[in-house]
C-alpha cells in the first residue's frame, strides 16, 4: 500500500473527501463561509492567529515555495537555466529545465550533465529568504514539514528530524536498478563530475556506477525506479507519528505552494485530515492553487497571495524588495496532467 493511500485510510472512515478530479469543482463551493471570515478580519491577520493558537503545525510545502525565493529555472527561461542548460537549449529547444528533464532526444551524457549542473547549483545556491522567514515564524512551536522540493532548502534552516521528503532528494544517489537498499550522499562526486562535462556531455566512461551491481546509478528524485527503502520509509514513519499524535489537537496545516501536479502527496492528504480532524484548520498560500472544497470551507482560509509576501507581512518586515511573480509565467501543469 502506497504513503497516500495510508494516510487517507489512517484518517478518513468511509469514502474519501477529495480526489484531484473534484477540486477544481469544489474551489469556490464555500465562497460564502469564507468571504464571512475574511469581511471581518484580514486573511494574514487570520493566519498569524491560527498559528499562534495552534498546538501542533503541519507544514506541506512543494515548488511554489522555492519559485517564491527566486528559484524558477525549472519552469521559467531564466539566466540560471541557460547557465546549466549551455547549448542544450537551442540544440533541443527546450525553454525551461523541467522540459529538459524529458526531452526525448537529448543523450544519456547530456542528461547527466544537466543533473550535475542541477546538483552543483543545489549545494552552491544561496538559502531562499521564504525558508528562513518560515523558521522564524515557527520558532518554538510544535511542527513537522512534508515536502515534495528536493532541492533541500528546507534541511538548510530546519532540523532533519521535522522533515519528511516525498520525492527524494537531489543530494543522493542510488542504484537505478534498485538492487540494494542504500543511498549515498553525492557532493563530492558531483563537484568532480561537474569537471568531466564535455560541450554539454559528461562523457559515457564517467557515468556514475553502482558499487554493488556495476549498474548505473541514478539521482534519488521520484521516478520509475524511485528507491522507497529503508531510509525512505523511516522518514514517512516519522511523519505518521506525528499525525498519530495530533490528529485530536488543534493542529494547523499550513500548505506552500503546493500545486495540482501532485496533489496526491500534499494537498489531497491534508484536506482529508482537515475533514476528518475536529480540530484541524487548513490554510493553503499559493497565488494560483488556494484551493478549498465546500466540504471544509468553515474549516479553512484560503490565501491568494505570493508566499514570499505572505510570510514577510505576517512577521512584519518590509516587502519593497521583493518582486511578485508573473502570473503568465508561472508553471502550468495542465499541459502535462
């Protein structure tokens, strides 16, 4: 039984609340409870409330999160895409790095060169400013993340021990034949494979193997051969727990930038166990995706707001520096769902 299908079964009895076909149906069922809320108190006032209220926080945060701290090359033509990308770009075409990831034609060395690049930029890359304005707002509280990033900005401001990584994590290796349970911390590697790259290729003789089969590694990011092995499962252990021991208490589940890509991992699991929870609230901070089914409307607040703004106005700091996202530009998941 797969991580969602254990959480729902955990926390709802009976049929299940959401699925990711209804929640652009439902988005608006509860209009009215939630303009009653908002005509009285502004939403963000709201937020710092529940917060401060709250005896347990779970924080659910994915791309939109990392896309409000300036990282955008996944989806966006940026400079630091066409750094990493080199001719690759006008070779394939392709615009962002996300669509690099999947272009059929590119090579097996082309696609290591960009995974290198990717993970070099990983470790080198400065810490987003929404990651340590969220540290600061948690600060003393009782919270457990769920992330499906796996650029490992949330480990570089938050203890390893309130973190669990759906997806994986770029700063690992494993075996792509997932022939034995291990996972191996890849910095070294990847800084003296970055130097091995050759006009956009890393060359096939220092392709990365594995040291038990001889077969090629892979980066510990979800896909088909995605690694769910020990080290996965104590992680998702450690988030069942702390579930288990707040699902009767007045927890806060505070969702960032969680889009409709993936809904299963983050945002269908938290709606349901605000369902089901009686004393669960539900605060989704996205400018595209604050989604909120009729079904808790009375339970939830939804927050159209860029997070880098949000988060900043709740702790009180000045926002003149920062730019908002272009709604145009960002990512659309609708032209692969």
């Amino acid at each position: 039984m797969g991580f969602h299908s254990r959480i729902i079964n955990m926390v709802v009895v009976g049929s299940v609340l959401v699925s990711a076909k209804r929640l652009k149906r439902n988005t608006f069922a509860g209009r009215n409870k939630i303009k009653h809320i908002m005509d009285k108190e502004r939403p963000l006032d709201i937020l710092k409330s529940k917060i401060e209220e709250a005896d347990a926080i779970v924080v659910g945060g994915a791309s939109g999160m990392s896309a409000a701290s300036g990282f955008r090359f996944y989806y966006q033509d940026d400079e630091v895409f066409r750094q990493m990308a080199g001719s690759l770009r006008e070779k394939y075409g392709f615009r962002n790095m996300f669509d690099g990831f999947y272009h059929p034609r590119m090579t097996k060395g082309e696609h290591w060169a960009l995974q290198l690049r990717i993970i070099k930029y990983v470790y080198e890359c400065e810490t987003g400013e929404t990651y340590t304005d969220l540290a600061e707002l948690l600060e003393g509280k009782n919270y457990y993340i769920v992330t499906t990033n796996q650029d490992a900005q949330f480990y570089r401001v938050f203890p390893e021990n309130r973190i669990t990584r759906l997806q994986g994590d770029w700063r690992y290796f494993q075996c792509k034949e997932c022939c034995h349970d291990e996972i191996y911390y890849n910095k070294d590697m990847v800084m003296e494979l970055n130097d091995k790259i050759v006009n956009d290729c890393l060359p096939k003789a220092y392709i990365p193997r594995c040291p038990v089969c001889g077969g090629e590694m892979d980066v510990w990011v979800r896909s088909r051969e995605f690694l769910q092995g020990s080290f996965y499962q104590k992680e998702q252990q450690r988030y069942m727990n702390f579930l288990r021991a707040n699902s009767r208490r007045k927890t806060l589940f505070l969702e960032l930038g969680v889009g409709m890509m993936t809904p299963m991992f983050i945002k269908e699991p938290f709606m349901n166990m605000v369902y089901q929870w009686p004393h669960a609230f539900y605060v989704p901070i996205n400018p595209q995706h604050a989604i909120i089914p009729k079904e808790i409307a009375g339970k939830s607040l939804a927050v159209n707001d860029d997070i880098a703004f949000a988060l900043k106005e709740i702790l009180g700091k000045p926002t003149s520096h920062l730019q908002r996202e272009d709604q145009g530009k960002i990512f659309n998941p609708s032209r692969i769902y």
